[in-house]
C-alpha cells in the first residue's frame, strides 16, 4: 500500500472515530437539546449582524462624504448602535445558554465517568497516582464538554459572519471578492496536517499534567513526613524538575502550533493588500464607487482578522476531539473485577469458605501467594501471623474481591466466590483496615456508613462496643463533630475505633480485622478484645495479628511466610514445635518484651 493510501486510511478511520464519538454524546446532550439549539441558533444571527456596520459604509460614504446627505448623517450611525445592541443581547444570552448547557452535560459525563471508576478494582489505582485519575475521570470531561458546545457555537457563530461578510464582498464587487476568498481558501491548507503534529504532544502533556497534579496531592497528605524529616529541598527540586518538564512540553506545543496564526497573517495580509491594490485601480476607472470601495475594504478585514486567529480555534477543536476520544477509551475499557452475567446473590449464612490451591501475583512472574490450601469452618476465628510481607494481608484481600487470584479460587460452601455478585458478597464481609480510611463529615456519618439504616440503639451499642462513647461523650457536639478530611483531626487510636465501630454496625457474617487493634493503648486494647470476642459469636473471623498475645483463643493460627502456609494449628499445638515457626516468633516476641532484671 502506497504511504498516500495508508495516510488516506488513517485520515478515514480518525473521520469515523470523531464521528462515532460525537454520536455517543448525544445520549449526554439529549436531555438539554433544545436549550443547546437555541445557543447555536442565536449565534447565526450574531454572526450574520457582522455584515451591518460594513455594508452601512457604502450607503454613508456615497451619501453623506460625496452626495452631503444631512438625514443619512444621523439615521446610519443610529441604525449601526440598533442592530449593534441587539447582537449584544443576544451574544450575551447565547453565552448563557451555552455556559448552562455545557455544565449540565459535564455534569452528566462526569457522573458516568465517576460511577465508572468506582467500578474498577484495587489494583487499577494501584498502578496510578491521584494525579492520573484526576486527568483522567474530570479534566477530560471538562475538556470534552466545554469545547463540544463551545466549538459548535463559534463554528456556527463564524460561519454565518463570513457568509455574511462574503455577500458584503460579492455586493459590493465580485471581481474583487474572487481574488479575496481565493487567498482566503490558501491561508486555510496549513492546517490540514496540524492533528499529527500535536497528538504526541498532547499525550506526553496530560502525563506532565497529572504529575503536577500528583505533586501538590502528596504535599497536603505527606506535609508532616516533609516537615519532620526536613525535605521542603527535595520537594521543591522535585516538583521544579515537574514544572520544567510541563515547560519543555508548553514550548513544543507552540513550535507545532503557534507557527499557524502568523502564516496565516502573512497570507491573509497578501489578501488585503491586493485588494487595495485591485480595488483602486477599480475605483480610479470608475468600475466601482469609493463608498462600495470602503465597505468592501471593511468587510474584507472584518472577516480575515477573526481568519488570523482561527489557528488557534482550531487547536482548541482538536483538543476538545481528543478528549472525547479518551473520555469515551476510558467508558470502553473494561474494570478486572466484575459480576459474571449469571451470578446469584451470596446467601448470608455459609457453613465452610475454603482457599483452594490458591496463587497470585502483583506483578507477571512474581508469586506473592503460593498454592494456599486452607478449609474455615463457619463460626472459627483464623489468627494469620508471620513475618512481615508475608502475604497475610493480600490473602484476605481475595475474599472481598479486591483482587482476584491468578490461579486457583475461594470457594464458599462449594459456591466459587467469583459466582456470586459483588455486592452481596461485600455485603456479607466486614473488615477493619490497618491503616482505615475515614471520610471527610461527622463521626456519626462515618459510622453509619457500616449500615445506613441503622437504629439509635444499633449505633450507640456499636460506639460501646468499639470503646469509643467515652470520647464521643467528651465532644461538644458529640456525634456531630466534623473529623475533617480523612479524618484528620482524630489520633490514629481515635480513627481506628470509628472503623472498629463502622464494623461492628455493619454485622457482617464474616469480619477480616487486619491489624484491628494496633493503634490502641493497653486498657481500650483489652476492652475492644472483649467486644470483638462478643462479635465473633456466629461469625467467621480472619484476625491478622502481630502481637500474638492477642490471637491465643484463635479456633487456628496459620503461619504464612514467604506466601506460603507452613504451619496451621492452635496456640498450645504450635508450641509443641520446638524449632516451629509459630513457637520460634513466639519466643522472640514474649523474650523481647520480658521485663530486663
């Protein structure tokens, strides 16, 4: 295939793409169609009342400058500030209308957009930073959405002024008007090849953007971390390396952009000045009158000025096109972890769960779990300790589904967990993070989230259960008190019991604490124990723990090292082991915390 059919190819199927991707606009702009029509057609009159003031100089200077007209002296300026008020007018309510339209259907995609991402699972975040996922899921909608009405409006805008403005050409002579609108279709051939030359740039630039974006969310979340270990130079070289790259960006943007406007003046200039040229020797042999000489001359630069900045327009076009091809990539690409089409509600009593020759994997030839095997008995309470990196964590964290196993499978009386939907699934586990993620509200908001309708009753025993109602009856306003965000005017014990208290409202058949008492002291430690040994009755429990003490009346301890379970049994039967690995952490645990003589 020759290179001018392979190009021909690409230029078709980028038709086909833009086409296809306005097409599924239409769904967002359905709802607010007549409100959007109504902008654009009130743009055509804002375009086509141009031509006024250019074509009222012909009758002005054959009237009042040559024939010394008293009465056209005073009706023509009056007419230009008529029809010149009424084009404002309307400029101002097309704006509106194209403002309000254009927020409703970015508030449209931006929701879909949102509810997409809340689909995809937790690796998916994993592998991006916050400045990806803000490019991603709302500047591209904002991008996309404010330039569909906004191009649409100016296109139709500019093209009924430069109908207009031509048959102000043409009126007043149409061999002047030939060579003009020749000249005009010249200036616009350099912008044929200008998409190819951006979409590199443009890509590289949302990745530069989304780092600065990453790089100002790291600096509120990790502002203590920088104070503390005195890295305010290393931040700022850092984000200065960023804003350098954003830079060096910008600039290639303008060597392939910004080089169009002023070809364009150059071409359009050339217009102009033959126009002078052709149009005096016109008047000079009586062809045309000066006054048809003067308008044609204005409406000539009225409509190639706006011509000399439309390179610029039209890189906002091809912007707005190639974010809706992302926003549409991002709404076509398919989350890991979804309901299979014939999945069944998970019932919320089970009698086993069982990890069956269970592996997986972060990373492509990187075993993080290794052929686990083993069978939970509803109502057991399963202790998980080891070293560190173990893979305890990423083994509980295939129950809920945040990921999926590589090879292998959970399976729940029989049932494969990845049968059953997502919901009911998550519906039926509670868990406790390590590090818990609370929401910017009130302590009352955060905790209810565990169950939404819960009674008052519910929610204070949770609070007591969670050892938290001392603190809350401490507060000026009690459950209302606003926590900030991610809870950030809360200690780490304080917050740890608000997601112990959002678990215990929750009351789900089956409880995953990692780590669930970790940022508590002693006496709260020992009183949340008996609160969380009352909560286990019935219910099937997975406790990662590194303070064994707390995991000896566990139903089974499994030792996971290295991904591996290497040993499985109760506390009295893991200390018969002398060189086991249970018996070996135990006694370096208990040894190092002996009182010294």
């Amino acid at each position: 295939m020759s290179n001018d059919k392979q190009q021909n190819s690409i230029n078709k199927l980028a038709k086909n793409a833009i086409i296809k991707n306005y097409k599924r606009m239409w769904p967002y702009v359905k709802p607010y169609w007549k409100q959007g029509l109504l902008s654009i057609l009130l743009a055509m009159p804002i375009g086509a009342l141009e031509g006024v003031i250019a074509m009222s100089l012909r009758p002005y200077m054959d009237l009042v400058m040559v024939d010394k007209s008293i009465e056209a002296a005073w009706y023509i300026p009056l007419v230009i500030v008529l029809f010149t008020s009424v084009q404002g007018g309307l400029t101002y309510a097309a704006n509106y209308l194209n403002t309000w339209v254009g927020a409703k259907i970015t508030n449209l995609l931006k929701l879909d957009l949102y509810k997409k991402m809340l689909m995809f699972d937790t690796n998916f975040f994993n592998r991006r930073n916050s400045g990806d996922i803000l490019q991603m899921f709302n500047r591209n909608a904002d991008a996309a959405c404010s330039g569909l009405l906004t191009n649409l409006k100016n296109f139709v805008q500019k093209l009924f002024t430069a109908l207009s403005l031509i048959f102000v050409l043409f009126y007043n002579s149409w061999q002047l008007a030939l060579v003009c609108v020749t000249i005009l279709v010249v200036a616009f051939l350099p912008m044929t090849t200008l998409k190819k030359k951006i979409q590199s740039v443009f890509d590289s630039s949302l990745v530069a953007e989304s780092s600065l974006m990453t790089a100002y969310n790291e600096t509120y979340s990790g502002n203590k971390t920088i104070i503390s270990y005195n890295l305010s130079d290393y931040q700022k070289n850092k984000f200065k390396s960023i804003l350098d790259g954003v830079f060096k960006l910008q600039m290639k943007m303008v060597q392939r952009t910004r080089w169009l406007t002023p070809v364009m003046h150059i071409i359009l200039s050339i217009g102009i000045g033959a126009a002078i040229w052709f149009g005096s020797f016109l008047v000079l042999n009586g062809f045309i009158t000066s006054g048809a000489f003067v308008s044609f001359l204005t409406a000539l630069i009225m409509l190639y000025n706006p011509m000399k900045s439309i390179g610029s327009n039209y890189n906002s076009v091809l912007m707005s096109f190639m974010a809706i091809e992302r926003v549409f990539e991002i709404m076509d690409s398919k989350p890991a972890i979804v309901d299979k089409p014939e999945s069944k509600e998970m019932p919320a009593l089970h009698h086993t769960i069982e990890f069956k020759n269970l592996n997986f994997e972060y990373n492509r030839g990187v075993p993080i779990l290794k052929n686990i095997n083993l069978t939970v008995q509803q109502g057991q309470i399963i202790a998980l300790v080891g070293n560190s990196g173990g893979g305890k964590t990423t083994l509980v964290s295939l129950l809920p589904r945040f990921y999926d196993p590589t090879s292998g499978a959970i399976l729940i009386d029989g049932t494969d967990i990845r049968d059953f939907t997502l919901k009911s699934l998550r519906q039926n586990i509670g868990v406790v993070f390590q590090d818990n993620f609370l929401f910017a509200g009130t302590i009352r908001e955060n905790i209810m989230l565990g169950n939404e309708n819960a009674t008052q009753e519910q929610l204070d025993t949770a609070i007591k259960m969670a050892c938290l109602d001392d603190f809350v009856h401490s507060l000026k306003n009690g459950l209302d008190t606003q926590i900030g965000e991610r809870g950030i005017l809360l200690s780490g014990g304080q917050k740890q019991r608000v997601a112990i208290a959002r678990a215990f409202l929750k009351n789900a058949p089956i409880l995953i604490l990692d780590e669930a008492t970790s940022a508590l002291d002693n006496k709260s430690e020992a009183v949340v124990q008996q609160a969380i040994e009352n909560l286990m009755k019935d219910k099937t429990v997975f406790v990662i723990a590194h303070r064994l003490s707390t995991i000896r009346n566990a139903s089974k301890i499994v030792v996971v090292n290295q991904g591996e379970i290497v040993e499985a049994g109760t506390h009295e039967e893991l200390l018969q082991h002398e060189c086991g690995a249970y018996k070996t952490l135990y006694d370096m645990q208990f040894k190092c915390n002996a009182p010294s003589e």
